[in-house]
C-alpha cells in the first residue's frame, strides 16, 4: 500500500511517500534513525507489518522540517540522496516537493 504524508498550500506541495509493502520488508528501518529531525516513527500498520511512518506531528511541518536536508542533499537529485532515501534499503521512500 503506498502511503502520503504531508500537506499543500499556497507556497506548494510537500509529501513524504512511503510504499509500506517494501517498507515491511525491511529488518533495520533505518531511515527512522537517518532522518536528523525525527519525522519518521516505526510502527505496526493495519496489516499488522512494522513500517514506516511519519509521525503526527510532523505532518503539517514537511516544508520546515524537511528543509535542512533537501538544501544540504541538493533536494533528491540523482546521485545525491536525502539520508531517509538513502538510508532505506527498499526504495520504499519518495519525496514530493
């Protein structure tokens, strides 16, 4: 099941995509201890799989949030990964903004 989070208003879109059928194969979930803002919490989904998600409170603060990473990582371009993205062995992580 693909999973967003995140919100839209007037300076954008900002979403988090997580595909929790690769994310519940992962042993390690890493990116939960990647990410330096703890956005992402592990928790056990309707299917009773331990995956990823982003935590309630970081919902509606992506845009904030997110923006050390993406300035630092040049926003997810190809060959310079945020360190959710490419601390998840899966590829179950996307970024929309």
């Amino acid at each position: 099941m693909i999973a967003n989070y995140g919100y839209e208003d007037g300076s954008g879109f900002y979403y988090i995509t997580i595909d929790s059928d690769r994310c519940a194969t992962c042993e390690s979930h890493d990116c939960a201890t990647a990410c330096p803002r703890d956005v992402y919490v592990i928790e056990i989904d309707d299917y009773d799989d331990v995956v990823a998600s982003v935590a309630s409170d970081a919902r509606k603060r992506l845009r904030e949030l997110c923006a050390v990473c993406k300035a630092q990582n040049g926003g997810g371009i190809e060959g310079r990964l945020l360190p959710c993205t490419s601390a998840c062995p899966t590829g179950a992580i996307r970024h929309s903004w």
